[in-house]
C-alpha cells in the first residue's frame, strides 16, 4: 500500500487535523490524536485517508476523530469515534464494527501478588476449566428461544436474576449492563442460532481474560474510590464481547444498509461504511438490533465475571466477597449510543459511535455512578495480552473535545501473517513465561498472532490521550497469568 | 495450472484472493480460501453433501454474502468446508452444493475464527485469463 500524503496540520504536540478540503465531500476536518512518531506508521497504513471517508457521512459533527490507538479497519479505521446528529445523521454499523460491544471489565481484589503467585498456575487451570473459551466453545448456561429474548433485553441483569452477580455489579457497568431500546423482533433467525449457544464464553482470537498485578499508582486518591489501594494488588481483567450474535447482527445490517445508501441518496467513498439516517426504519432497526448486542455482550462479561469469582473462591478457601472481589467498572469499546453533547453551545442529541474507543465521561457526569461522581468514569485500557493495561478517568476535556470518547487498546501494528511469520506460538508462551506470565490457551495457532510485537506500546497510546488531556491516567497492571480462547 | 486462491495479509484483518476460468470456478474457490483460514483443508473430508442457495442484490455482493453464509454455517453449525460446485449462478443468486464435514476437535485443528466477509476493499474483476476477486475479513 502506497504511504499516505496528505496534510495533517499540527495543531499541538498530540493533536492533528486533517483539512476538510483535504477530499471533496468531507462534511467536517479529520482530528487524530497522536504524537509525531506515531504518524509515520499511520501514514504508512493509510489510516488517515479512513479517517477522511468517515467525515463523508451525513450528520457528522465537530471532527472525524481518531484515537492514538487507530489502525486500518474496513470502512471506519479502528479508534475512531463519529458523532452524528440524530435529527438529520446517520448510524452506520461498520462504525461499531462486527463484535458489538467488545469490552471490558475489571476486578478488584484484596489479594496481594504474594499470596496468588505461588498458586497461579492452579489458578489459571481453574479459570481456563470454569470459563468456557476457544472456538466453537458452547456456554456453561442452556438459553433456549424465550430466555435468549429476555438475555437481549435484559442484558447484564439477566444473569444477575439467575444468581450470577449482584446489583452492585450493575452498578458499576457502563448503562448498568442494559442499553436500552432492544429489540429481539429485530433480531434474524440467524443470529439467534449463532448467539444462543456461545452466551457466556470467552471466545477466541484477541479476547483474554488476565489475572494482574498493579505496578503503578499515578493517582493515588482517584485509584483509592476505585478500588485500587496498593502496588502489588491484583486485579482481573475480562476482554469480549458480542461473540458470533454480534458479529451476524453487524452483517445482517450492513445488507440492509447496502440498499438503504441508494434509497436515501447518500455518497460515500467505501461500500463498507453503509448507512442509514437514525430516524429511518433502517436506521432504528440497526439500532435495535445493536441494543440486543450489546446486552448480549454485557450478559457474557456477567456470567465470566461470577465464574472468575467462584473460580478464585475454590483456589483460596474464601468467598469472592472475603476475597473483595468488587467490581471496578465495565466498558463498551465498540458502541454507537445516543448522547447528549454540547455543539456549538447548543445541547443536542448525537450518535456517538465509538469504535475501539471508549466512553471517558467526566466527574459529576450524570450518567455515570454515584460511587464515581466524584472521580468521573473509570477507563479501563487493555494493552495487549501479556504487556500492561491502564486504567483511567474520563475528564471534560473529552467531553469539549472527543464526545466523551478516548483510546481503546494498544492497536495493531503487524498483521497477522507477520506476526506469525516473526515469532511462534510456542515460543510466545515461552516468552511470556520467562516474564513470569503463566499462560494456557486452547489454540497455540493464534497465539502468534497476538503476540506483543504485533502490536503498538499501549503506554503511548495512554500517554497521548493523557496529555491532550481526554482522559487521565490512575493505574497500570501487568499480567500474571492470562487464559486465552 | 493457474493458482485457485491466495491469502492477502492486512495488518488488523486477513483478505483472501480467488481465481477461476469462469466466475462459478471463482465462487467456488473463494470459498476454499475462506475454510483454508479456518483449518486445513487436507484434514476436512466429504461426508456432508448439502446444497446452499444465496441471494444479493448483484454480483459484487452475492460474493460478500456467499462467504457470510459459509462463516456463519461453520460458527452455528460448526460445518467445515471441503469443496463446493456451484450449479447455478446469476447476477444476484447462486445455488451450490457443498461438500464437507461437521467439526470434529480430534482431527480438525481450528487456526481461527472469522467474523464476516465485507464489503471493503472490494473487487471482483475479469482479466484475459478468466476473473479474480479480492475480499477482506473480519478475523
């Protein structure tokens, strides 16, 4: 692929833009948040010419925007975040990609790093055994057609009704496990036959689910309301989401949009960025339908959440909740939610997608919990399997600037052929095993392909986002014993 | 003898290019290269004999729902792939009968699972020697 040669104007050390006259038809300016010696490697990719087509779409307001963690996706760039006005937009289903609701959801524990290194391997075994991961993994949970509507609607709290969790996990989940307006009629039989035996697995591919370690307090009175009191406290990080239902729902409506674009005249540079005005039928169909995705997705994080529990309950004697294990906070990464933002001095209702991004509400935000009210909204930052995640708040300054919106993850720098062709599955287990990370996965084929090479330096990523000051820094944890699908 | 099929490689997702003399051969051959990223093919056999019928709204698409099909028979019904004839192909339909096996953990190692087939990136051309087509996927 030929470099990129646009023009990106600097606007300070983490900010870029990309000129609306950059491409007749772009609605509004590209912004990518980045520092300059990560440009090259996006040039390289072609990611800002993505970041262009997503300013074609209708309704766009402010900037096309792109995260320091943006990589070449199909249609929209992964890390982008498009805000459309409800009124006159459109929702496009590639802006929040195939695995509806992808996200993550982290633990808490009182345990030190002391206590749980000495038995991680017995531990990891037990995860590995008690939540079901791999492909064509089946759920641990039987759904049949009625419960599987009620799991749609209900997301996160269908499983807390069956026992598995508490309210106060809801709580602490981004829309308290449950956006709203789903709609199973919206729903083909396909999805529902791809859906309803995965409900409550892990999945494969670059889902993970990690014991970890805290090795960094930067905010020591933010990471205290959060849970996080002490380096060396370990913690547990659950990375999925929609699994085979999300990814039939996202094709099931990208056919539909095909047609939508010539019905509704709109222009655009990509097939793959397929959209439909948000008040069309089409429009709120997707909608609908993204809903029971997402709920799916946080129903999933739900029931590995409680298995997670029990799974540290039978290793140390103790129940989860002598063992504290609270919940710190569950986030979307691939998401399209109706928000209001301020534009232009003017509160209105937009369509945010966020695709690899993440939610970064500011403190006193009124969606965001009363525990949290006084710190804004956890981040939680994956880096990638086996390297560190951060975690952070959401600030203002995103909500002035991003629409509330920050990085995801470490973003992908080597495709997965490279990434195979350096470095091979066995010898990634050997490599993080020498780093003291104890790993079981059910196919060491894809291993390779996660491996950390292939991706960037999350610690960038979260550098970048925190100076340009869309979300702040509070924690960093490394993994100790990871299970992959 | 012309190659049926090549794995084109992006650095988040995976592209498959498929040749054939005629577009069935080509249909037919894109489906090989989709089973080829999900196990090897030499391990799957013809015990299962089916037919599939899929509708677009023209050429370009019906390949893109073709394989959306195929990911979704291997995802719901954990169906492997070995060898498809399409008997009939229009502009927006084809009908095929596949051949293959149901997955079996002992025998078929699963290198990885695919989400979709989209529409990005793509082409479906014909040169002198017969057509290619190029489809990324969402792995």
């Amino acid at each position: 692929m030929a470099r990129w040669q646009g023009q990106l104007i600097k606007l300070d050390e983490y900010r870029w833009r990309i000129p609306q006259d950059y491409k007749k038809g772009m609605r509004v300016p590209g912004l990518i948040y980045a520092s300059e010696h990560m440009l090259e490697s996006m040039r390289e990719e072609q990611t800002p010419e993505q970041v262009a087509n997503v300013a074609f779409l209708p309704g766009i307001l402010g900037y096309s925007l792109a995260m320091p963690d943006i990589h070449w996706g199909y249609g929209f760039p992964i890390g982008g975040v498009a805000a459309t006005n409800i009124k006159d937009g459109v929702v496009s289903p590639g802006g929040v990609g195939y695995d509806i609701n992808c996200g993550v959801r982290l633990l808490r524990t009182d345990l030190g790093e002391a206590e749980v290194r000495p038995r991680i391997r017995e531990l990891v075994d037990e995860l590995f055994l008690n939540v079901p991961s791999g492909l064509g993994s089946e759920g641990k949970i039987r759904v049949n057609q009625k419960e599987m509507e009620r799991l749609l609607v209900e997301g996160a709290r269908w499983a807390v009704k069956r026992g598995l969790g508490s309210e106060e996990d809801l709580d602490v989940t981004e829309e308290r496990g449950c956006l709203a307006g789903a709609d199973p009629g919206k729903i083909t039989d396909k999805a529902t036959k791809r859906g309803t035996p995965q409900a409550g697995t892990l999945g494969s591919g670059n889902h993970f689910l990690e014991v970890q370690v805290v090795k960094e307090i930067f905010d020591p009175h933010v990471a205290g309301i959060l849970g996080i009191t002490e380096i060396g406290q370990v913690l547990v990080l659950i990375h999925t989401g929609s699994r085979g239902f999300g990814h039939q729902v996202c094709t099931d409506h990208l056919r539909v949009m095909e047609q939508a674009i010539s019905k509704y005249g709109i222009n655009l540079p990509d097939r793959q960025l397929a959209c439909a005005p948000i008040e069309s039928p089409e429009g709120r169909d997707y909608l609908a339908a993204m809903a029971c995705a997402a709920n799916y997705a946080w129903a999933n994080r739900q029931c590995i959440a409680h298995w997670v529990r029990e799974s540290f309950s039978r290793i140390f004697g103790e129940s989860p909740d002598r063992l504290g294990m609270r919940q710190v906070y569950d986030v979307a990464h691939n998401i399209a939610k109706i928000e209001e933002h301020t534009v232009d001095g003017r509160n209105i209702r937009v369509c945010v997608h966020r695709k690899g991004a993440t939610r970064s509400f500011p403190a006193g935000h009124k969606d965001i919990p009363e525990c949290y009210k006084e710190v804004g909204q956890p981040v939680l930052v994956p880096g990638d399997m086996g390297r560190r995640s951060f975690i952070a708040v959401g600030t203002q300054k995103a909500m002035s600037e991003s629409f509330g919106s920050t990085c995801h993850g470490a973003g992908r720098m080597l495709s997965r052929g490279a990434a195979k062709r350096s470095i091979k599955g066995a010898d990634v287990i050997r490599q993080l095993e020498d780093r003291g990370i104890t790993v079981k996965t059910g196919s060491v084929f894809d291993l390779a392909e996660e491996a950390s090479q292939a991706y960037k330096d999350v610690t960038e990523v979260v550098d970048v986002v925190n100076q340009a000051g869309i979300s702040r820094k509070v924690a960093m944890a490394v993994p100790m014993g990871v299970i992959k699908g | 003898m012309q190659k049926s099929f090549e794995i084109l490689d992006h650095t988040a997702d995976i592209g498959i290019i498929a040749y054939g003399t005629d577009i069935k051969q080509l249909f037919s051959n894109a489906a090989l290269a989709l089973f080829s990223l999900i196990t090897e093919l030499e391990s799957i056999n013809e015990k299962l004999h089916f037919k599939l019928q899929v509708r677009s709204q023209d050429r370009d698409s019906l390949l893109v729902e073709w394989l959306n099909e195929l990911i979704y028979l291997f995802d719901a019904k954990h169906v492997l792939i070995r060898r498809c004839d399409i008997e009939d192909l229009g502009y927006d339909e084809l009908k095929a009968t596949c051949h293959g096996e149901a997955f079996d953990p002992r025998k078929h190692e699963i290198k990885r699972g695919i989400k979709a087939a989209t529409y990005h990136m793509l082409k479906l051309d014909r040169n002198d020697g017969g057509y290619r087509a190029q489809v990324i996927l969402d792995i």
